[in-house]
C-alpha cells in the first residue's frame, strides 16, 4: 500500500477513536463533578441528541442512493425481514444480519434480472 491510504487509515482510525473517546472522557469528568451534588447526573440534552442520531442514521439508511424499482424493493424488504427476525428474537444482531443479507440478496437478484 502506498503512504497516502497509510495515512488515511490512521487518520480514519484517529477519527473514529476520538468521536467515542471524546464524550467518554468529557462525561466522565462531568459526572465526577457533579458526584457530590444533587442535580440529574445526565444532561438533558445527551438524552434528547441520542434518540435523534438515531433518527438521523435510520432515515439517511432507509432511503436508497439509486431510486429504483429493486433499490426500494431491497429496502422494504431488508426492513421486513429485520423486524420480523427482530420481533421473533429480540436481539440486535441477528436483525440486523437478516436484513443486511435480504437486501444484499435483493441487490444481487435484481441485478442479475
């Protein structure tokens, strides 16, 4: 591999380690602060913008980078069979493999139409 993706990789890997780092540390330090007091230890607006990351991730995921036929088709498809593998174990990973795998399958299927 050339230098340059050597760098990117750190500078990724950098990147993501300081966006879970960064909180951690600042919550960390926030709570010990406020040990001894008796105000709500968990800021309001942490619990408000968790629930909305969420949101956000789950709407940008939903819609498809190419609107077609077989792109929505993988998409509600991929969303039935994670709820439906959801709802019969309620687990977080296996959902998700379920429907990561039927879009995947819908993906290819339709490509090969």
């Amino acid at each position: 591999m050339s230098s340059a993706l050597w760098i990117a990789v750190l500078v990724t890997a950098l990147g993501t380690l300081a966006m879970r780092m960064l909180p951690l540390l600042w919550m960390r330090r926030h709570l010990r602060q406020q040990a001894n007091s008796d105000v709500d230890a968990l800021p309001q607006w942490l619990g408000i913008l968790g629930p909305l990351m969420i949101a956000a991730v789950l709407g940008v995921s939903l819609i498809p980078q190419q609107p077609d036929a077989t792109s929505w088709s993988a998409t509600l498809l991929g969303c039935i069979v994670t709820f439906g593998v959801w709802y019969r174990t309620r687990t977080l990973g296996w959902p998700v493999a379920a429907g990561v795998a039927t879009f995947g399958m819908v993906i290819v299927v339709g490509s090969m139409l």
